[in-house]
C-alpha cells in the first residue's frame, strides 16, 4: 500500500515540475483566484474526468460529481456546490454530463439485482425509465437502450436544475448561466449536445 501512495506522490511531483518549468508562473496564477467559466455535474466514474475530457485547464472547470450525474432535489452537497458556482463563482454556463456505458445507469435497470443505497440514488432513473418506456421498450438492443435512458437521465437532471431556486433567482434579471446538457462517449471519447440549452430568457 505504502508503494501505491509513494508512485502516486512521486508522480504528482514530477508533474510539478514539469508544469514549472514551461510555464513558472502557473501555480502563482493558479494561487490567486478560482474563476472558472463552468460548473460541471457528472458521474463519478473514473473514465470521465471533467477537465480531462473538455480539454480544460485546472481552474477553468469547478466539479460536482455523483454515481449517474443524479440531480435530487434535496441533495445538500450538490445545492451547495451549485449556489456557490452561481453565486459567488459566476459561473457562465452549467454543464449537466453524462455517458453511455454507465454502471449507475445499468444498476437502475437491474431490479432483480440488490445494490445496496445505490438503489435509493438511482430512484430518479427508473421514475425516468417507467415515464419513458414506451420508447425504450421499441429498443431492442439492451445497451442501446440504456445509452438512451443516460441521455433521459441527462434531460431530466438538467431540468430539475432549471428548477432550483439558485437558478430562477438567477435568472430573474439575467440570460446567465447558461445550462446545457451533454452525454459523453467512453468508445470514442466525444461529447454530445444533446440540444437542451436553456437561459434565463426560457424562464422569463
């Protein structure tokens, strides 16, 4: 075990290093302020990190993520990051992400299969499953199927963040943030818009 963290900090410092010597003032520019122009809310999965696979600088992306990008209502954690990036960070547009292959998804259509307080998370997807599935039932191929439950799951966590109080009180007097939705290829490593942006101007 001491190895494994020993590799990992002995990584972290060689990328330190690197990073200062092509650019020596990164991590003062870094130190200064946090203004990033996106807040991120994604599945936890480790093949999708935000940063990563937007092709974003550290401190360009502020990030929340959970099994399934699952947005509750009642889910602390997430209000709080979100009133933050709103409120204090400025945020210009909120990302909801999610990807095809995803286990939490995969989980919410097992129902024979126990997975612990996972079930209680991903109630939110199977409601998404049962109010969608005369379409998902016209898809035959089971992948297929879920990959296209991860897009509804998107839709709906996008809508239930249009709902929140942060973003009404947001948009009373302005377009911004603006909030889209996008889904994530693990196969092929693309993003996709899944033609959901909406603005202040929507809620108005």
């Amino acid at each position: 075990m001491a190895q494994v963290l020993q590799a990992l900090l002995d990584r972290n410092r060689e990328w330190s290093e690197k990073i200062r010597s092509e650019r020596p003032n990164y991590f003062d520019g870094l130190a200064l302020q946090q203004k990033p122009e996106y807040l991120w809310i994604g599945c936890s999965d480790s093949r999708v990190p935000a940063n990563v696979i937007a092709g974003l600088e550290p401190g360009e992306v502020f990030v929340h993520r959970n099994v399934a990008n699952v947005v509750h209502s009642s889910d602390m954690n997430l209000l709080s990051v979100l009133e933050f990036a709103v409120d204090t960070l400025k945020v210009r547009q909120i990302i909801v992400c999610g990807h095809y292959g995803c286990g939490g998804v995969r989980a919410a259509t097992e129902e024979d299969l126990p997975h612990g307080l996972a079930d209680h998370w991903l109630e939110p997807i199977r409601r998404v499953a049962k109010r969608h599935a005369r379409e998902l039932s016209g898809i035959d191929d089971v992948e297929m199927r879920r990959d296209r439950l991860a897009e509804l799951n998107v839709l709906e966590s996008v809508a239930r963040v249009a709902e929140t109080p942060i973003l009404r009180r947001a948009w009373k007097n302005s377009d911004y943030p603006l909030l889209h939705g996008l889904i994530y290829g693990i196969r092929d490593g693309v993003l996709r818009n899944l033609d959901c942006t909406t603005s202040g101007a929507d809620s108005r």
